[in-house]
C-alpha cells in the first residue's frame, strides 16, 4: 500500500544519530536510507499523516506557530523492545508529558489527517523491514541510548511512496519564548 501525506518528524542529532544510523544500516539498510533516525509525531501513531494536498502555507502558519510556542524538548529513550505483534525493533520515548502536549497539539491543530493505525506510541524504529534472525533480535534489544537529547527543531516531510520523502520545512521550537513574545 503506497502512502501519500505529510509527516511531522523530530530528528535525532550528532553522535547519538550517527550511533542510531549505525545500527540501523547494519540490520535494516532500507530503511536506513530512507530517511534520517527520527521520531514520527504526525503520520504514524496517535495520528496518520496530514493529506497531502494540504497548502504549504496552511502547514507552515499551524505547525510553526505551534513549535514557537513550545519550548525544547529534553528526551531520553527507554531500553530497545519489539513492537507489538510485529518483528519491529525500537526505542521507546515516554508517551505522556510534554512528548503527548506536542503531538496532541500537532494532532487537534484543525489540519485534515487519516486515521491512526496504532495509539501513540512515539520511538525510533531501529528495524523495520527485515525478519530478523534471534542472534540480530538479541542484538538489537540490547541497544541502549539512555542519554537524554534535545530537541529543538521538528522536520516536515511529504511523502508519495514510492518516491522520496520531500523536505518541505523545519519548524524550531521556542522561537517565540526566544523572542520574548
């Protein structure tokens, strides 16, 4: 099934990305190369992706006002799991708190998206597409990434599969408590 819409990421940075990416290039080059280690927070779960005939200006006028008004976010990951029912492997983030205020910002700010496949449940998949045998399994649950990282920007993407993910823009957080407005 192709997927056509707009997605709302947090991108991870530095060495903790490069570490992620590692990972994930070992098990799952596919998915590896897709797109950077990231945090899906429209598009997956909690909330599908906006539609993709959304005008750009309705998405920057929504999305950016809502990331300037929220601070950065610190988060720190949970030890690796397996998706439920599925041969996905990921970290977890903690799905309440300031994580949850965003995305149900994101979620109620009055642009059309599908419906979710899956509560919210926001991560970085380290393996998506392969079966994996028990020794990789093994491995991968063992990931640990218990540094805590900021965020400060989210990245919006539009996607028409088969095709590339497109850029459309970056939305830093806190612009507007850093303007003082």
């Amino acid at each position: 099934m192709a997927v056509a819409g707009i997605f709302v990421t947090i991108e991870l940075e530095g060495a903790l990305a490069e570490r992620i990416h590692a990972q994930q290039m070992a098990v799952d080059p596919k998915m590896a190369r897709h797109l950077p280690p990231h945090v899906t927070l429209i598009g997956s779960s909690g909330a599908g992706p906006f539609h993709a005939d959304t005008p750009i200006d309705v998405l920057q006028e929504r999305i950016l006002s809502i990331a300037a008004a929220t601070p950065p976010l610190t988060l720190q990951f949970g030890r690796a799991e397996r998706f439920v029912d599925r041969d996905i492997l990921l970290l977890p983030l903690d799905p309440h708190g300031p994580l949850r205020a965003l995305h149900e910002r994101l979620r109620g700010c009055g642009i059309p998206h599908a419906p979710a496949r899956y509560p919210f449940t926001p991560h970085c998949t380290l393996s998506l597409y392969p079966t994996l045998d028990a020794g990789t399994r093994r491995a991968l649950l063992a990931v640990r990434e218990s540094e805590p990282f900021e965020v400060r920007a989210l990245q919006v993407y539009l996607t028409r599969e088969p095709q590339p993910a497109r850029h459309l823009f970056t939305a830093p957080l806190g612009t507007a408590i850093a303007d003082g407005a």
